[in-house]
C-alpha cells in the first residue's frame, strides 16, 4: 500500500503544480470499482502528506456523469485520507455570489439521474444519514484557510447537482433558484455521500465562474468565461490549500468517522462473502 496520507484535493490537475509541494509520486491504484480518473498525486506540503486527483482526468476528458466517483473516493479512502476538499467550478443562482467568489456551500441538492451513488448493495445495505452533507469543522477550517488570501468567501447555501455535460436552460435556472438553490455545479453529487459512506470529512471550496443563464444583464455562461475565472482563481485555491494544511487541526471534531455505525441494516450472516472482501475497507471494523 501507498504511504498514508490524511488530506486529499479534488479538483483540476493545475492545483498540484505549486510551489512547495515536495516528493511528489504519482500511484495508480485499482480498486473493485476500477481505476480512478487519474493517478492519485501524493506529495509533501509544509510537511503535511497531500493527496491530489484530477476529477475529470489529465488533460479534462471525463465527462462529470462518467467520472469514476466510487472509484476515486475508496482510492483515496485505501491512502488513509480522512479529510477531502472539492475544489470546484459553480454557476452562481445569486445576485451576491458573483463572479469570482468563492462559496463554501452548506447544503446540498442532487438533482443528477444517471451516477451510481452508493458503494453498498449486492447483499449488503446501508442507510447513510446525510442530513448535513458536508463536515461543518473541515467546512470551518476550509473557510478560514479562504479567507486568509482575501478573497471575497460567502459561507453556506444550497448547491445542487446538474446532470451535464450541458448548461441550464432559462428555464431550469429560474426553477433553480425559485427553489431556493445558491450555486449550481455538476460533480459534488454523489461526492459528497460516498464520502460519507468511506466516513470521510468532505467539503467544497466553490468558484463561481458565472451566473449561469438566469440573470438578464449578464452574458450566458460558455466554457470560455469557466475557463478564464477558473485560471484567475488558480492561485487563491493553492494559497487556501497552503492555509489550510498550516493550520489543519490533527484531530477529527465532527462524526464523520463512525458514520456507518448507525447507517448498517444487514444481518452480517447473510452477506455475500464477495460483498464482504469487495467493501472491507469500508466496513471491515463492524464485521469482526
């Protein structure tokens, strides 16, 4: 096995090319539910092992439904992570999430219909509690570490999961925000609720790239306007990251990490013992 790391980064290939990170190897790890987008970066940041992933692979050529989601996370999750930040491209469905700002989003809604969102089944059922999707303390720590380059940080709002690879029609994006939604994106569903099931600590550290198609004196989003606020932000996630790993608290003031502990419906005698060797990393300390 790879050396364990704590901490783990997904997000575009561009946030490992930084200045500090030292001893970086890539590992090509296989997991049962095949290889993950990319190879996993590990290097060492201030003297803190970091994890990074290029969600979409190198070179951007996964589409957000074909992202090997599972397999990403039980990659990260064989490395020891604990804790993992998203960094991710959003649309803004607000007047006061502009262009530019980072969101670090308190709730979620998955409004994706084509992702496998669970590691269990195949004889094996767990209901996770997913409430409060993202870790309020890495949420905490993952905030403060923002703020520190003074970039402009909205903390909390709804973020909900588009499908894709398409944009939102007028349409939806009005619904969107009818209903209440802050920020719009296509890949913190099912993220989020896999690391909750590999009882992980996740957050999103959101750049609004845009305001999606809704607002009526601004240009409808393109790939382009993404592209040139993402390239802009580039170095505020990188100095946020260095933040954070500075100052990351050792231990873990949340329960993330006993989350399947109340979540586990099934008699341990009648799983499959192929489930049981497929999902040992994840429930290996309830079925002794």
């Amino acid at each position: 096995m790879a050396e364990k790391v704590s901490i783990a980064i997904i997000g575009g290939s561009g946030l490992y090319h930084m200045s500090g990170l030292q001893d970086a190897k890539e590992h090509n790890i296989d997991t049962p539910f095949g290889k993950p987008s990319a190879p996993v970066v590990v290097g060492s940041l201030d003297g803190t092992s970091v994890a990074f992933l290029a969600r979409h692979g190198i070179g951007h050529h996964i589409t957000p439904t074909e992202v090997p989601y599972r397999a990403n996370i039980y990659a990260l999750k064989s490395l020891g992570v604990e804790r993992v930040i998203s960094i991710s491209a959003c649309g803004s469905l607000r007047e006061d999430y502009a262009p530019g700002h980072i969101v670090i989003p308190d709730n979620i809604f998955d409004y994706t219909k084509d992702r496998a969102r669970t590691f269990f089944g195949e004889g094996l059922v767990a209901h996770i509690g997913v409430a409060d999707p993202f870790c309020t303390d890495l949420s905490d720590q993952v905030e403060m570490a923002v703020r520190e380059t003074s970039a402009t940080t909205h903390r909390g709002g709804a973020f909900i999961t588009i499908e894709g690879p398409r944009f939102s029609t007028k349409a939806e994006s009005n619904a969107y925000r009818a209903w209440g939604m802050s920020i719009i994106g296509m890949t913190a569903s099912p993220e989020t609720f896999l690391a909750r099931e590999a009882e992980m600590c996740y957050t999103v550290m959101a750049h609004v790239t845009d305001y999606d198609v809704w607002h009526e004196s601004e240009a409808p989003v393109t790939v382009e306007m993404v592209i040139q606020t993402l390239n802009k932000n580039t170095q505020v996630a990188q100095d946020a990251i260095r933040n954070l790993v500075r100052g990351l608290k050792t231990e873990r003031n949340c329960q993330c990490g006993q989350a399947l502990s109340t979540a586990l419906i099934t008699d341990p005698k009648v799983i499959p013992a192929g489930t049981r060797k497929k999902l040992d990393l994840l429930v290996g300390k309830y079925y002794k």
